[in-house]
C-alpha cells in the first residue's frame, strides 16, 4: 500500500471518529446546522491536506473545531470584502492555539454539545424516519446516497426527506442553554429511542435487505457507545448497548443460505460474534451494579440469557419469564406480552401460552407476529383448522417475502398431516389387515 | 528481563475501523506474535474490552470509592497489573477490594479482558 493511501485510511478513520463531537461543537458557536456542517467539511478539506505532512495533532476533534470556526469566520470577512480566500497553506496555524481551545472545550462542554445535537436530531417534532434519517447524515456523516440505500428509497427521496428535517428544526425552537438535570436526563431517553430505532431499521431488514441495511446497526452501536463515553454512568444507557450488541452478535446466523428466518433455537451458536457478547454481558453486569432497573437493561438482560445459553435446551426460560414480567411492568405493550408468551409455552406448554396472547387480539390484529404465534400454539395443540386460519392471516401480514416463507414451511407440514390423516382414515375404512 | 508493552491509541478511532481494516491490523500483528511464539518471548497478550465497559475503584480512601468509567487522574501513573479469573464485575471488585486493602492509595482501573493468550515466555 502506497503512503498516500494509508494516510487517507487513518485520517478517514480519525474524521469518522471526531465527527459528532467536533460538529456539535461548531452548532454551538453557530447555532445553524448548515453551517456548522459546512465548516466541519471545510476543515475536513484542511485536515486532509495538512495532517500527511504535519502528522496528526494531538486532538484531531479540537482542531477541527477551531480550524472550521476560523474558516468561516474568514469566510464571513472575505465575502465581505469581496476578497478570494488565501489557500490553505497560507492559512495561520491551529496548532498554537489548540491546546487553549481544547481547555476550553471541557469534558462538560462537549458532553452538552453532542447531546444538543443528538437531540435536535430526534427532535420531537419529527416524525420517525425523519429522525433517523437526519441522525444519520449530521452525527455519523453518511452520504444521502448510502442512507437512501440503507433506507431502501431513491436518492431524490432521502435529499428531500432530510431537506424536510432541517427545515422543521429551523423552525422549531432548540435551546443552546446548557440543559438542566431534568431536561437532559429527558434529552437522553430521547436520543436512546432514537439510537434504538436506528439499530431496528437495520435489523428487522429482511435477507434481501440485509447487506445493505446492515451499516445502520453498526452506526447504532457507534452512537450507543458515543453516548455511553459521555454518560458513564446511566444504566440504561449502559443496557441499550448491551441490547444492541447482543442482537448484533447474532446476525449473521439469522438467515440461511437462501435467504430463510433461522429461528434463535436453530441458529449455529458457533458462529454467534463471541466479542460483542463479551462486551454485552460485562456491560449489563455493570449496568446491574446501579439497582435501577430499566427497560432497555431488562431487555438487554433478556438477550444475555439467550447469549449464555451453549444451546437451546440450556436456555432458563423462567427467569425470561421473570424478566418479561419487570418489563411488563416498566413498559406495558402487547408485544411485550406476546414475547412473554414464548416464554411461558417453554414453561407451561402451549395452552397456557394461548390463553395468555387471546386477550392481544384486538391489539395485535395487524401484526404478523401475534398470528405467527398463534398458529404455532394452535398446531401443537392438535387444532390444525384454526392454525391454518391464523397461518393465512399471518402471510398476509408478513413484512418480507422470508416471513411468508416462514410460515409457510407451516402451512405445508399442516397439509402432510391432514393428507397422512386422511389416508389413515381411508385405510381404517378399507382392509383390516393394511399394514401402516 | 521481561518487558510489558502498553497498548495505547484512541478508542473511537479504533472502534471505527472497518472489519477489513481490523482483519488487516490483526493479520500483520499475528505474523509479528507468532515469530516471537516461536522464540519462546512472547508472554500473556490481552485485548480489552472497551473502556465503555470499564469500572475505577479508588482505593485511597475508607471505603474505596467505585467510579464508572475509566481511570481519568493524570497525576497517578501506570505501575503494574493484575489478571484475575472472577465471575463477574461483582466478584472483581470483592477482589479489588482486598488487594486494595492490603496495598491502599492509587485505584484500580478494572476491565474485562476480550480476548486472552497466555504465551509462552520463560516456559
């Protein structure tokens, strides 16, 4: 590899790194989003052609910081005076000057930046995919081109969608004061919801999908642990990075060769991402030491269970049981009540497990899951007529052509059994001496 | 004379590395380790887990004082480490507790250990 191109990986890696902090920062001095990412990318520019031949400095995220406030309060003046910018060579060097600025920029200071804009970014008057969408272009940097494919639309259609976004939060009102407790503790299950979302984009993609919509899980936990460095020690926030690295560790073995739903107790342990579950698990562990149960840590606490499990037969569904109940209680929904419902048809076999989903289906009428359940309880229970009613309700409700496949595998294995039931009835009817 | 080499570098960085990038990194690193296996002189290698997942003990006071976090002081230096096998963060920092009682002042930055070769030197 030539010099060139290893100086552009690392610095590359470098920028990606000190991207969230250092625009957050520059909003904060120009409380405009298009400009402050404009003087990120700017100073990007400047990064890239001064750090091969300086080397690094000491801290990339302050020099960017004040190598793009200067820009454009160059620019500002420039403009004014109609005069051409000097290039960047002859531009003063930061270097002097960073370690004032990065005494400046404290610990405190950066942690009420990043949170700002992470916030402004789920800002309650956006919609969901506006959120995640704006997320994704302002604090990981993606391209529309990269979020458009992850998101699966065009890349007109992303522009305009982020292009929305911003709009919205320049006409809502964000706060630069520094937050106090209740409003930052507020902002940080705000931007927690939005990391989770994020990561759920990503994962609930199907097989098709999956290559493309993968980066977005990655991206999640990148946040998650962004936001995990700035807040050391919020048990929740703890959990929701155990949670996300969990699920993530099971990617790929959630799909077969043919793009199929493996389903948890038929997936390959061995091929299970053992690092992430080892970060998992020592994070929940510390997550457990506060004695502030959450929703994220219980669900967290859930997946650990499934990670420690060397195979299905090991799995202790009764603290699942347990666990689905505190979360019952921490954030009541039917879907948590239907996973719940697994747990208990391990527990108490499949007719206890119906009686408890038959009260979700007002609920859950439009939800694959529910009648995916439904139909598997109801085949083990012998009543194939009304497993194949919620097996069909099922597929149509399915979310990817690999759900509908899922099922039905179902529906097929309902078919042999009502064609071997039927054959044995005909030969009762026949000869007696017909052997089976 | 057994030398320790600390691994330092930014963790935000590192973590942002792409999973062809960290196979490249670990395929020159793992050509470098297994000559020194070879010649008998390379000792335990440990790769942490993120300081995400990191707990301080302060141990310079009655009773120590369990932080979050990573250890952040400049002012103490590195001066040596231990590797325990413990069930869990709990039962590390039960064991912390005793070491620290038997040597106070300072605090123990204590990590989960990823990945871990014990080597072969001196053997």
């Amino acid at each position: 590899m030539s010099e060139g191109a290893s100086d552009l990986i690392w610095i590359d890696a470098a920028l990606t790194a000190a991207r969230p902090q250092a625009l957050a920062a520059l909003l904060r001095y120009f409380r405009d989003l298009d400009m402050a990412e404009e003087a990120f990318q700017e100073a990007c520019l400047r990064a890239i052609k001064t750090w091969p031949q300086k080397g690094p400095p000491r801290d990339p995220t302050a020099w960017l910081v004040l190598v793009g406030r200067n820009v454009a309060i160059d620019e500002t003046r420039y403009r004014a005076r109609q005069r051409p910018l000097p290039d960047g060579d002859a531009l003063p060097d930061a270097d002097d000057k960073e370690a004032e600025l990065a005494e400046r920029l404290d610990a405190q200071h950066y942690r009420d930046d990043l949170l700002r804009l992470l916030f402004i970014c789920c800002h309650p008057d956006l919609p969901a995919t506006q959120q995640i969408a704006l997320a994704l272009r302002i604090v990981s940097g993606l391209s529309v081109k990269q979020i458009a494919r992850a998101f699966l639309v065009g890349e007109s259609a992303m522009e305009q969608r982020i292009t929305r976004a911003k709009s919205r939060i320049a006409r809502a009102d964000v706060a630069f004061e520094t937050p106090g407790a209740v409003e930052r503790a507020e902002r940080l299950a705000a931007v927690a919801a939005m990391i989770y979302l994020v990561f759920n984009e990503g994962y609930s993609a199907s097989h098709d999908g999956v290559a493309m919509r993968l980066p977005l899980c990655d991206e999640a936990i990148r946040l998650a642990r962004l936001l995990l460095r700035l807040f050391p020690a919020e048990p929740e926030i703890m959990g929701l990075t155990a949670l996300l690295m969990l699920q993530h560790a099971r990617t790929s073995t959630r799909f077969d060769a043919d793009g199929a739903v493996v389903l948890l107790e038929d997936q390959d342990r061995s091929r299970w991402n053992r690092s992430m579950i080892t970060e998992g698990l020592a994070l929940i562990d510390k997550a457990v030491r506060h004695r502030r149960r959450g929703p994220y840590q219980v669900q967290a606490a859930i997946a650990a269970l499934h990670a420690r499990a060397k195979t299905p037969a090991e799995t202790d569904w009764a603290q699942i049981d347990l666990l689905y109940a505190a979360l019952e209680e921490l954030a009541p929904s039917p879907v948590v009540t239907l996973n719940r419902a697994v747990a208990v048809a391990k527990l108490h076999g499949p007719a206890a497990a119906l009686a408890m989903i038959e009260p979700l289906a007002g609920p859950l009428n439009g939800y694959f899951h529910f009648f995916g359940l439904k139909g598997a309880l109801l085949m083990r229970l012998g009543r194939n007529a009304e497993a194949r009613t919620a097996f069909d309700r099922a597929i149509a409700l399915a979310n990817s052509a690999a759900e509908a496949t899922h099922i039905r595998q179902h529906l097929d294995q309902l078919a042999k059994e009502s064609a071997a039931a039927a054959r044995e009835s005909r030969g009762k009817e026949g000869s007696a001496s017909g052997v089976g | 004379m057994l030398y320790a080499l600390l691994c330092y570098n930014d963790e935000a960085t590192v973590c942002a590395r792409s999973k062809d990038e960290e196979n490249a990194v670990m395929a020159k690193l793992g050509a470098v380790t297994e000559k020194l296996t070879k010649q008998g002189r390379l000792g335990p290698v440990a790769r942490l887990v993120p300081t995400t997942a990191a707990t301080t003990l302060r141990k310079d006071r009655d009773p120590p004082l369990v932080i979050d976090g990573p250890f952040a002081e400049t002012k103490e230096q590195l001066l040596g480490f231990f590797v325990i096998d413990c069930q869990s963060l709990e039962h590390a920092l039960e064991t912390a507790r005793e070491l620290g009682a038997a040597n106070p002042g300072g605090a123990y930055e204590i990590r989960p250990i990823l990945q871990f070769w014990p080597g072969n030197a001196g053997a």
